[in-house]
C-alpha cells in the first residue's frame, strides 16, 4: 500500500518522529512523508507512532492511497524529489 503520512507533532517529539518516519518512508516536505509500505510495516509504523506521540497534543494524518491510482502533481518547487536510479 502507498502511504501520505502529514503531522502536526509539539516541537518536544517532531524529532523522534521525523527520525522513525524516515526509516520506512520518504521525506517530502516540512511534516509530510510517503512511499510504499507492506501491511506488516504499517502495523509496525502504526504502533510505533501511538508510542512517540501525545494523543493530547499531536496530530497525524495517513492517507492509504492504492498506488495504482496515484497521480503526483506539484506546483512550485518540489523539495525533496523522488528519484529513481536504473
């Protein structure tokens, strides 16, 4: 499956959080990162996130995205670009 994870994290935790985020998926832009995962790795990533975050004070949103589907579009400059080497 194909994830678009956005945060809303206190300054205290963003850290902790952009770290782990970054060992299974792509950094995008300030709070947002995507890529593919397995089921087990959102289970993992899911659970993981429970434990960095207040539920009190932080926000995450996951968009599951079927990645047949996705279609990329960005206006500006594109941050941190996906690149492929073949």
């Amino acid at each position: 499956m194909y994830l678009i994870i956005v945060y809303d994290i206190n300054v205290e935790r963003v850290n902790k959080v952009h770290k782990f985020l970054k060992t299974y998926l792509h950094w995008q832009q300030n709070s947002v990162f995507e890529g593919k995962v397995t089921k087990s790795q959102y289970k993992t990533i899911m659970l993981e996130l429970e434990d960095l975050i207040d539920k009190n004070e932080d926000s995450i949103i996951i968009y599951q995205v079927p990645s047949k589907f996705l279609e990329k579009n960005v206006l500006g400059i594109e941050k941190n670009p996906i690149s492929f080497i073949i």
